[in-house]
C-alpha cells in the first residue's frame, strides 16, 4: 500500500521553512521529488528525518542545503527507515522567490493489510 501527494508553494527567506512534515512510521521507502516550477530563481532543499518528532537531523546528502535551478529538481529516496520525514525549501538568494511543488509518496511493500 502507499501514501502519496503534493503540495504547492513558493520560496522565502525565512530559515529553511518546513513544506512537508508526514509521520510515516509504518512506511518502509519514502520518495519525495521537489521540483522548482518558477522561471529564473533557484531554490535551497534539505530533507530532515526524525524518530520522535521533536528533533530532527539531515539526511545524508542534505546537511547542506541542495540548490534546484530553475525548471530543474531533486529526487529523493530513502535508505534507511525512519518515523518521521520533513521537507524544508528556501530561496537560494534572498529576495529571489521561485515557486515549487513537492511530490510525496510513502510505500509499504511487505504485504502489510493495515495501511
């Protein structure tokens, strides 16, 4: 079984703002794709995981922010399981807003009938 979705937004200068945070301790692969849908401006991406939901660590690859050019974008896929993931999205530079969307999908492929 799986969960999936997206969400819209645009970019700002606020420190790394949280776009997407799912609990999904019963999930075993996570995917999640950001893609920058503006026209000139790049973005920032980290992806953050969690197992209690209040401290939050990033995921191999992003304890740097990765920057998505324009018309450009990011595909994620999990190694390790966790309890929680979050997907936090600035502007690379500040007062160069870019708008995005962020694709989500969690998938339980060992059979669980629960989900």
């Amino acid at each position: 079984s799986h969960q999936r979705g997206e969400v819209d937004g645009t970019s700002t200068n606020a420190p790394a703002t949280v776009i997407l945070s799912k609990h999904v301790g019963a999930y075993n692969q996570f995917l999640i794709t950001t893609s920058n849908t503006g026209g000139a401006n790049s973005i920032d991406l980290i992806i953050e995981f969690s197992e209690n939901g209040q401290d939050w660590f990033a995921d191999t690859g992003y304890t740097t922010a990765v920057a998505i050019g324009a018309g450009s974008y990011n595909a994620f896929a999990s190694e390790v399981e966790h309890h929680f993931y979050r997907v936090r999205v600035n502007s690379t530079v500040g007062g160069a807003h870019s708008t995005f969307t962020v694709f989500w999908n969690f998938v339980n492929d060992r059979g669980s009938a629960f989900l």
